[in-house]
C-alpha cells in the first residue's frame, strides 16, 4: 500500500512540473476560478493571508499556521469557542478542491443519450487529471448509465483508477488527461460533446418517462462539502411541433397551433400546458381556443397594445385537447401592417424541476405578420385523420383590394407522410411542391382549390398554403392535422422465472394499444418451446382479441407444465387490421427437478346437491383444500354424475372463482366465458360419473376464498356445487434488511440508513407499507431521504406510503438520511407490512456516534 501511495505521488509530481512547463488549462477554466460550461463559478481563491469569511475549502491560509496564529475560523465552524486542532497536513500546491457537474438540469426524450461531465479544480482553477469520480443514480428514479470515459494504461500507472460499470446505477471513472471529443455517430457535428482535461463523463439512458438524480463523487477533493455534486435529468416521452409563421391581410384572424404528441408512438399528449406570450409588433389580442372570429375592434384600439384577450393580456395559457393541440387565435385591435413576434412554452402537467418550479421541456417562436389588406387566403381542413384515409382541404384565396392583383400564384408544400390524392383545379407539379396559377384578380374576385391528400403516417402535420402576386404581396394560412393510427406493443412476462421439471409456469402477455385509433381484429398467436405443454392447445396456439381501444390493455395467461431442462421459451406474435404487428417472448430457467413432489393432503368432500324433477337428475361435487397459504396452487375436481331417469344430453359445466384464487390450469376441452371455465359435453348416459381437474394459485389473502360450480343441461336439468378455502399468509413473507451506509459517523456529520424490501414469493404482493424510526440521539433530514412512494417525517419517524404491487423477486429501496446530534450507540429499526404477511416484518441497525 505504501508503494502505491508513493508511486502515486511521485506520478502527481510529474504532472505538477508538467503543468508548470507546459501551462496547464482548458477553455471555460481561468487561474482565479473553476467555471463549468453552463458558467457556474465553483470557488475563487482569495489569497489572503488570513482566514477569509466563508471560505469554503480551508486553503493554505486556515490550516495548521494560521490557528496558531490565533485567526478565526471560517463561519461554517460552530460560532462558539472550539479547539482548533491542526489539520493532518496542509493543502498540496495541486490538491484537489472543487467539483463541478454539467448540465446540473436537463429534459432529456426518453431513449436518448445524456451526457454528464464533472470537472475536478486545484486551489488555482486549474483542473486535474486521473481524478476518481463515483457516479451514483439515486434509487426510486428511473435511468441507467450506458457507457463511460476510460483511461489509458498509463494513466492508470500514474494512479488512475480502473473505469468500470460496476451496476446500471454505480460506476466509477476518473478525470481524462487528455482533451476528448464524443461523436455521436451522426452527420452533424452540433451534437459533438467536448470533454477537456480533467474532466470525467458518462452517459445515461431511460426507456420510461420519471426522473434521474445522478450524483458525482470525488472521494480525494479536499473538503467533504465540495466533493459530490447532483445532476437531474428528467425523461421525457414527447415530441411537438410549433405554429408556423401565419400572414395574412391586416385586420383579420390568424390561429397559431402547438402540437404535443408521444415520441415513442406518435400517439397524442392531451393535457400539456402551452403559454403563448405576444413579445413585440402592432396592438393585437389572442382568443384561446381556435375561434373563428375574425376583425376584432376594440373601442380603444388607439391606445391598447398587444395582448391575448379581449381584456387584452399578454400571456394566455391553453391545455392541449385530445388531439395534442393548443389553439390560440391572434387578431388585431386595429388594422395595421407589420410583425408579432409570440413566444411558446411547452410546460409538462404535474412535473416540477428541482427548485419547485413548473417544468418547461420546449420553448419556441412563431411570428403573425400582418401584410397588404388586398391578398387573403383562408385554408380549411380537418384537425383530425386516420392512417390510410383521404384528407380534404379548402383554399380560398381572394383579392380584397380596391386594385387589380397581377400574377397571383398559389403554392402547397405537400407535408412529409402524405400523398397527393388530387385537386381542383388541377395542380402544376414543381420541386416537390404543388402550384396554382390565377392569373389577375380583379378587386373582389376569389378562387377555390379543393386539394385531397391521403395520410400514409401517423404523427402531426402543419399543411400551409401560400398565395402570391407579382408585386410581392404575400398570405399564407395553415391547418394543423393529428394522424392518428393504432400502435401496439406486446410485453410478456413469465413467472416464476427458474422452475423445475415437472412444476408448472405461468406467461402472460399483455398487448396494448398505444395509438389514437382503435386497433381492430387483433389475433394471438403463441409459439412455445418443445420443453413446454399446454393441459389443452396444441402449438402454437391460437386465438382472436377482438378490438382495442386507444389506451387499453388486455392480459392473455397461458400456464404450461415443464416436460424437459434448458432455456424454454413463449413467443408471443398479435397482428390486426392496417398491418398492425408486434411481438414479444419471455423464457423460464428449467432446471432438473431435485426432489419429488410433495403429496397434497387429502380433499375435504362438500355436500352433493341434487336437482330433481321429470329430467336427469344431475349430482355435482367439488372437492379441495382446507387451508392454502400465498402463493401456494389449490388442486380442485368437480365430478358430475347422472342419477335421473333418462340421458342428460348438451351440458354446459361453469365454473367461477374468487378473485384471489387464479386458475392456471384445467382438464383438456375448456374454455373462458368471460371469467369462468366451461366445458361441453355432448351426453352423460344414466347412472355414468365425468371428472374435470382445476389447478389454482392462491394469490391474495382471504379467510374465505369459494369457487362455486354450475351444470345444466337441455332438458333443464341442474346441480351446483362449491368449495371454498382460507388463504393465509405466506409463511416466508417479505424479506427486510436495514443497514447504514457510515458507521461510525462523527457528531454532527450525516449518515444514511438504507431499507432493501424483497418479495421471494412466486405471486404479487400488494400495499406495502414501510417506516423507519430513527434513535433519539438522530433526526432525519429531508434533502437527503428518497424512496419508492411519498413519506412523511413524525419526529424520528419516517412513514412512507403504501407502494401498490410488488412483483415476484423485485426489490423496494428505502433511504433515510440521518444527523447524528449525540454520541452513543444509535439503534434505528424498520418495519414493513404487506397484504400477504400475516405479521409486520421488522429489521434494525446500530450505528456509533462518535464525538469530535
């Protein structure tokens, strides 16, 4: 350890002289100050020669000589007489001070790539290379680190440590020694990022929408307060499109249309927040809503400026409808040329940034511009299309002037994802445009085009329409069209994951519907591995969904009994109307099995009860289990007998079950009506007996848990029958550990206490609820405490909400920072109930406290 040590500072010696020699320094770093890119001022070393108020890292100037010397101490010390103790030794001439992150905020589209940069300064704003920095992404978010910043063999000769992805949310790197550029593989170099010296980087993902709290850590910058520094991402699944620019004759209406719709499907994004806020030009009012008024006065046009009402406002605020569309309608209070130039915010609903504000994810610009009172053009079409269908839009374009318009020409970009269907009049093909020619218009005089398009994809288009004359008097008006399309996505699960031969398991594939539109004639089909068998289907299996709806989702469970060892697998295809298809698979560990199986313990009989009457007399029994705890699968058999006179023929056998128990398998021949099983049997001659077999999974608790038998047939005969069951709690219940992440911790320092909340069982288990009490000589600390669900803080109690469902094998973090305020030994305890636990789990850590 000591030649390591000493290597390494033999290793910053000669990057010291390097630096000396060669002048180290970056862009964006002068010698007084460490300034991230985003022009955050990390520290400024004074260079006094006494202790400067607040100084934040100590310095030369308030270590070991000065206390002697008798200065005062910074006033982060306690304001009270103390002993100043030397420090252990004094601030190396490059020794590492200041910590900076960038960018500190950033909206990100999920699915992208973030990149976080953190750069370590000496006391002279210089930065330092082969630094270690730990990078941590706090638990209860969501995101990933994807890649990270390496150095070289001989960087790390000179103490760099190695970089490495220990988990998706912990990694470790160091500062580079050399300056770097990330290309990330497009064309463009705008979205190149520059990594200077002495600054580390890596790179984080999230495929869902939430939040990211990404925390750097230079365990060697000198002073504990300036060593980590937090970075928040917020994930995002939006895209939009802002107004266009509009122009059109003085004195009339023009509407600006912001569009927000998912990034992942296309589908709309109703609910989005889009604040308008007229910046500069002539006096005019903007009406919310898309309204058709247009030459709106106002009695005091002569002295009102520019607003978004009639009240004549600045700023107005809409949300986006169903279609993912804000409307605003901008009109003049009184007639006269020129340009408004409107700012737009897109403001995300119900998400706050970091300091409490609303968070804005976009700000654009468009422009009304109010042009010659002779040219007007009006364009209407539909605000809404599906994928595949015909869109008709009406031009109208006329000269309102008192003169003659010479050469009036009219021009359609046709937008991307659509197809010229045809117009009238027919259009003059350009450079993938469509053209008009009207000729002169005399004062008075309108023509008309009536354009189809057909949609070919989903999304938003702005469909604008420029009229033209010779003299360069210009309109031009647009529409804005949400093409809406089903979009479907199949995400199969299977449970448990690990199985033995001969045990049975359990896929299900959940299809949604992630489109506008309804996703119609939806077929499934399974394809399962060899190792697999279906009680009932052969393979693959078939079967219709029917229709989606935009939105909805519908779970399909398929339970197979496992016949041989290996990585068996379901894959699952869904295909639909319009070329609709998706698909997904999930595979279970077969492992061989190591014992027998356990014998059931023997059915409790129920009562038979007997119909009777001139028809067959038919007798139902169900038998199962007494007791079952979660988690655990009930075996039931029905069996029917024929004790009438006469042949019971077209029976139907259905049965249904509480919502706790789950049916995961059953004799050959059923089928689900809606949620009953049902069998049909053609005849039971007199006096014969027919056996059906149900495998059930107990997933919920319940002191009484019935399945209940129905059998009728033609001739009107019935029998009913039930079995009913208490559900217990699983005996292993959840597992609960505590532990602190700093023991021993010094009196008035910080540590953390860190609740892992596991469910080992094979089902789900539901409202989980957690608390941890901290001892009397801690308190807890708000900044510093996260979990899966919101809390509270009662004195040294902290209580969190109830989480709703926990997955088999998934696992909750809870985290309670806590400040040591006297010594001893401190005790926390945890305490986690649950729908399936028959009891509250309880888990506890010691901590020592220590004084300084």
């Amino acid at each position: 350890m000591a030649g390591s040590n000493q290597r390494q500072s033999i290793a910053r010696a000669l990057l010291v002289a390097a630096s000396i020699l060669l002048g180290s320094g970056c862009a964006n770093f002068n010698v007084n100050s460490c300034i991230d890119p985003t022009g955050d001022r990390i520290f400024k070393h004074t260079g006094t020669s006494s202790c400067p108020v607040g100084c934040p890292f100590g310095g030369p100037s308030c270590g070991k000589q000065s206390c002697h010397q008798g200065h005062k101490c910074p006033l982060h010390h306690p304001p009270k007489p103390i002993n100043c103790h030397p420090e252990p030794g004094t601030i190396g001439v490059h020794q590492p001070v200041g910590l900076c992150i960038t960018p500190q905020t950033i909206v990100a589209p999920v699915g992208a790539e973030v990149v976080l940069k953190a750069a370590i300064c000496d006391q002279h704003g210089l930065t330092t290379a082969n630094e270690k920095v730990e990078w941590m992404i706090a638990p209860g978010g969501v995101g990933e680190f994807v890649a990270l910043g390496e150095n070289s063999w001989y960087d790390m000769f000179l103490g760099a440590p190695l970089a490495k992805k220990v988990s998706s949310t912990y990694a470790v790197n160091a500062t580079s020694s050399t300056y770097l550029c990330l290309n990330r593989g497009t064309p463009s170099h705008d979205d190149d990022v520059p990594v200077i010296k002495g600054q580390a980087w890596v790179t984080v993902s999230s495929p869902l929408e939430g939040l990211s709290r990404v925390t750097a850590y230079a365990p060697n910058v000198y002073g504990w307060d300036q060593r980590q520094r937090t970075a928040t991402v917020y994930w995002i699944d939006a895209c939009w499109n802002f107004p266009p620019a509009a122009i059109n004759p003085a004195g009339t209406r023009q509407t600006l249309t912001t569009s927000v719709a998912r990034q992942t499907s296309g589908s709309p994004q109703p609910g989005y927040r889009v604040r308008y806020e007229i910046l500069d030009g002539p006096p005019a009012n903007l009406l919310p809503g898309g309204t058709q008024t247009v030459g709106y006065n106002s009695a005091e046009s002569g002295t009102q400026t520019a607003g978004f009402a009639p009240e004549g406002s600045q700023i107005i605020e809409v949300p986006t409808d169903s279609l993912g569309q804000a409307h605003v309608d901008i009109v003049q209070t009184t007639a006269a040329p020129g340009t408004n130039h409107v700012s737009v915010q897109i403001i995300r609903p119900g998400e706050l940034s970091a300091d409490g504000s609303r968070l804005a994810v976009a700000t654009g610009s468009t422009q009304a511009t109010w042009g010659s009172p002779s040219l007007f053009v009006r364009k209407t079409g539909p605000v809404q299309a599906s994928v595949g269908s015909t869109m008709v839009y009406n031009v109208e374009v006329r000269n309102s002037g008192a003169g003659t318009l010479r050469g009036v020409t009219v021009t359609e970009q046709l937008p991307q994802g659509t197809t010229l269907v045809g117009s009238n009049p027919a259009a003059r093909p350009g450079s993938g445009a469509l053209m008009w020619n009207f000729g002169d218009l005399s004062p008075g005089e309108s023509r008309r085009i009536e354009l189809s398009l057909r949609a070919d994809r989903f999304g938003t288009i702005n469909n604008c329409v420029t009229a033209r004359a010779a003299d360069g008097t210009t309109a031009q008006d647009c529409v804005t069209t949400t093409i809406t399309a089903p979009s479907i996505d199949v995400a199969v699960n299977v449970n448990p994951a690990q199985a033995t031969v001969g045990s049975r398991v359990t896929f299900t594939a959940r299809v949604t519907n992630r489109g506008g539109d309804p996703a119609r004639s939806l077929v499934i089909v399974e394809r399962f591995d060899g190792g697999l068998k279906h009680d009932v289907a052969p393979n693959p299996i078939e079967a219709d969904l029917g229709d989606l709806q935009p939105g909805q989702s519908r779970d399909i469970t398929s339970t197979f009994t496992i016949t041989a060892p290996g990585q068996l697998c379901n894959r699952v295809e869904v295909q639909g109307q319009a070329g609709l298809r998706a698909t997904g698979q999930a595979c279970v560990n077969a492992v061989p099995a190591a014992t027998a199986p356990a014998i059931a313990p023997p059915p409790i009989t129920a009562p038979p009860v007997t119909s009777t009457g001139q028809k067959p007399t038919l007798v139902v029994r169900k038998n199962g289990p007494a007791t079952k705890n979660v988690g655990d699968e009930a075996n039931f058999e029905i069996t029917v007998t024929n004790n009438g006179p006469v042949v019971a023929n077209m029976l139907k056998i259905s049965d249904n079950y509480d919502l706790s128990l789950d049916p995961i398998g059953a004799t050959d021949g059923h089928s689900f009506a809606g949620d009953d099983l049902v069998w049909l049997v053609d005849t039971l001659p007199v006096g014969k007996t027919i056996r059906f077999q149900v495998n059930c999974r107990c997933v919920a608790r319940n002191d009484k848990a019935c399945n209940r038998v129905t059998v009728t047939s033609q001739e009107g005969a019935r029998g009913d029958s039930e079995a009913c069951l208490a559900i217990q709690g699983s005996a292993a219940g959840l597992q609960v550990n505590l532990g602190d992440l700093t023991d021993p911790v010094a009196v008035g320092k910080q540590t953390t206490f860190q609740l892992l909340v596991t469910n080992p069982a094979t089902v789900a288990d539901s409202q989980i609820a957690a608390s941890i009490t901290l001892p009397q000589g801690m308190t807890p600390v708000p900044s510093g405490t996260v979990g899966p669900s919101a809390y509270s803080i009662n004195g040294n109690t902290v209580t969190y909400a109830p989480v709703a469902s926990l997955v088999p094998g998934a696992t909750l973090t809870y985290r309670v920072q806590a400040q040591a305020v006297q010594p001893g030994s401190a005790r926390a305890t945890a305490s986690v109930t649950s729908t399936n636990m028959t009891s509250a789990a309880t888990a506890d850590e010691t901590t020592t406290v220590f004084a300084q």
